[in-house]
C-alpha cells in the first residue's frame, strides 16, 4: 500500500513512524511533514519517507496529488482539514481516507454543538450555557459564582479555554473572547462550563462508525510551566497509562460515554470514522467529559503508538471499512512518558531558526525515540521553526523509570531558549 499522511507535528512523526513499520506499507508521502519525518525509513524496502510541500489546509492540491500518486489511504492528522470537510471531498471522489468527515467533525470544531449533543444524549458533562452576547453570559457565569470554563466555539489550535475563579476573570474571560476575538471567528460564540474539580485524564477510541475500541488513559499537560502554572498550550508532555483508574473503572467510563455517543450518532445520521477523543475530568460525582476532540491528541499519540503493538494500518484500515468489531487492540505492558521541548517564548511569540544539537545522541539511547514537530532542515542542520518543537518519548517498565528515561534523553538535546515542563507524570507519582 502507498499511504499519504497530511500534517506537520509531533502527532503526524509519530503515526509515519509507526505506519512504516508495517509490512504492508511500499511508499509513504506526507504533506507538508517536518524535518524528522524525512528521515523516516519503511521496514518493508527501506525508502525513505519523503515530505511534499502541500499545506494541510490546502484541499485541492492535496486531493490532486493522491490522485496522481494513486494513493491507497489518506490518512488526516490535525483538526482543520476535517473541519474542512477533506474527508468527504476525497470520499466524493472515490480515494480512501482515514478521518472523520465534516458533520462529525462538528464535536471539536463546535464546542456548542458537542455540548449540546452531550446534553441530548445523556452524556455526563458539566453544567454549561452557549451564548452570543456579554449581558447573557455574564449573568450565567454569576449563577456559577464565577467558577468557570470559558470556551471559544470553534477551532482555536487548543488554545481557546479560559479557566476563571471569580467573576472579574469571568467577565474579563467573556470580553477577552466574545468582544475583543482575542481567538478570532472562533469566539463568535461561546460556551461557558461550570469548573469541575478532579483529576483530569484523556481518553481515545478508535470508531468505525458501529463499534468503538477504547485505548488505555494517558494524561496530558496543558499548562506551560510546572504544578500546571503559566498559560494554556497545545500541550507540553504525557504519560500513559495513568494510576488514576483501574481496569474495570476504565471499561465503565468507556461504556457510559462511548454507548449514548454511539447512539447518538445513529440517530442524529452522523457515520462516526476516526478518532474520538474526549478530554475528562474524574470527579467525585463521577467522570465528565469537557469537551470532545475528533483526531489524535498530541502529544497522546506519542505515548499510545509507541505502546501499541498492533499494526497501524490494519486498525486504521478496520475503522475506514467498518470492520472494527473483528479487531482486538494490544498494548505493552510498559509504560510510556513524552516530554515536549519548546521555542523560549511559546504559547506567545517565540524566535525560529534555532540550530538543534543532540539528537542522535538521543535517539541512541535504548528503548526511546524523538518525535519532531517544530523543525525544519536548513542546510545540514535541523532548526526549530514551531512553537513545540520535539516530543522526546521513552518507554520504561513503570512510569518512573519512563520518566527517568525521558528526561535522560532531553539532557542530550539542545536548542537556543528552550523550554521544558520538569513534571511530567509527577502526578501519578503522588
């Protein structure tokens, strides 16, 4: 099979470097991909991986180049392009492509229809309102004391959450969104969530549109700086599996999300194929999900494909061709941490360019990998040109040996200004 890969991050590294391992991959594209990404080899001839400079946002070109490439499956990484509606424009014109199709893309790129859906169908979540003017929100974030989540609606490169704990940062947070698009046309509307207290973890299913098949818990780290300080980010490290449920606590916050969501999807005519990704807070009155994601979680797929030990293409063939049901996942036992190394500066303006020493050295070491997102090749070197620039992965026999691990490896690596949360997993350490 010829696969074609769209995207440029650490999540887009880490599903190229697992698909190359499968035997049934021959030649791998991916558009635009990253300077780690190009040097990716295939286990079955060993080509190269090679990156094409097509955006992945750029629906057209993409489309013409799978159909000149004659591409076996497309396979779509980040948000956009399937809020885009890539999906259904490759479906239209008979290519195969992995990824939720634009009404199913509406549960991450409407947070107003995803809550709303969540309500209808019995899906436990936190109280919340959607609004489109000031005085309204206002009075329902004062109802709330002030203690709330304030959401952009749409797709805000997971950047679009303010947290408030009085009414001046509710108010503030309302404006900052809502009058000042401080997020763009993404705030045209909002949704505003009570603040739920608890151990936030993420889930991920893969969906075939009939069946879903729920991966182990990771848990992500928005915050920038250390004991969740600082400002929102894309996400700064991860760990799998998390302490924080036991197997049969798992299979039933899988069942009490994934069932209503399935069956709501039937009857709202929505074919659920891809990734479901829900962001969760264990609370004392039980899990609640906080908002959907219709992709990977990066920096999640670092973690979960370096534990996977299924052939990636067959799963993601499976949930392409609605045959899911007749596939079993398998996890190493292992555990795994990645720790994202990002620009000085970042999630605010950050410099590009910076000369990256010590990877080899890095990845030399057992049982570990780095998974480029920010880089770019400038003439021999590779520099950072994003705002996270790598996502250094290890796997180890308990998550403090992962850890240890981990951060072995980012002690190998260095770049000009960067910057590094020294808590990842800490949490279930305590």
């Amino acid at each position: 099979m010829k696969l074609l890969i769209i995207g440029s991050g650490g999540r887009e590294h880490a599903l190229v470097w697992k698909l190359a391992q499968s035997p049934h991959v021959t030649g791998l594209w991916c558009a635009p991909g990253n300077a780690g990404i190009a040097q990716e080899r295939l286990a079955k001839n060993g080509a190269l991986v090679e990156g094409v400079n097509i955006s992945a946002e750029d629906l057209p070109g993409l489309l013409t180049f799978a159909q000149e490439k004659k591409a076996d499956l497309t396979i779509v990484g980040p948000d956009n392009p399937l809020a885009l509606g890539i999906v259904d424009l490759f479906q239209a014109n008979g290519l195969k492509i992995w990824g939720v199709n634009q009404k199913a893309a509406q549960f991450e790129s409407s947070k107003v229809f995803s809550q709303q859906f969540m309500e209808k169908y019995g899906i436990p979540t936190a109280r919340a309102g959607a609004f489109v003017d000031f005085p309204s929100a206002s009075r329902f974030t004062a109802s709330l004391g002030g203690r709330c989540a304030v959401k952009a609606d749409g797709l805000a490169l997971g950047k679009g959450v303010l947290i408030c704990r009085d009414m001046a940062q509710a108010d503030a947070a309302i404006e900052e969104i809502l009058v000042k698009k401080a997020f763009g046309a993404a705030g045209g509307k909002i949704v505003i969530q009570e603040l739920l207290e608890g151990m936030e973890i993420s889930l991920h299913a893969l969906c075939d549109g009939k069946t879903a098949r729920l991966f182990p818990t990771s848990q992500d780290h928005k915050r920038a700086l250390d004991g969740d300080q600082g400002l929102n980010t894309g996400g700064m490290g991860t760990y799998s599996p998390t302490p924080f449920l036991t197997g049969a606590q798992l299979a039933d916050t899988g069942q009490k999300i994934l069932d209503p969501f399935m069956r709501g999807c039937a009857a709202e005519g929505i074919d659920y194929r891809g990734i479901l990704y829900p962001g969760v807070m264990l609370t004392k009155s039980g899990p609640k999900v906080l908002e959907f994601n219709a992709r990977f979680g990066d920096p999640e797929t670092q973690v979960y494909l370096t534990r996977l030990e299924n052939d990636l293409v067959e799963l993601l063939d499976a949930s392409v061709s609605g045959t899911l049901a007749k596939m079993e996942l398998k996890w190493s036992p292992l555990a795994s941490v990645c720790v994202v190394m990002a620009s000085g500066g970042y999630p605010g303006n950050y410099p590009k360019g910076k000369v990256i020493a010590g990877l080899e050295a890095a990845n030399a070491l057992p049982h570990t990998k780095v998974f480029h997102a920010g880089t770019a090749k400038s003439g021999d070197e590779i520099v950072t040109s994003g705002g996270r620039v790598l996502g250094v992965t290890a796997l180890g026999k308990d998550l403090k040996s992962a850890q240890a691990a981990a951060y072995a490896a980012v002690e190998k690596i260095h770049f000009d200004g960067a910057h590094l949360r020294r808590d990842i997993a800490a949490k279930a350490m305590r």
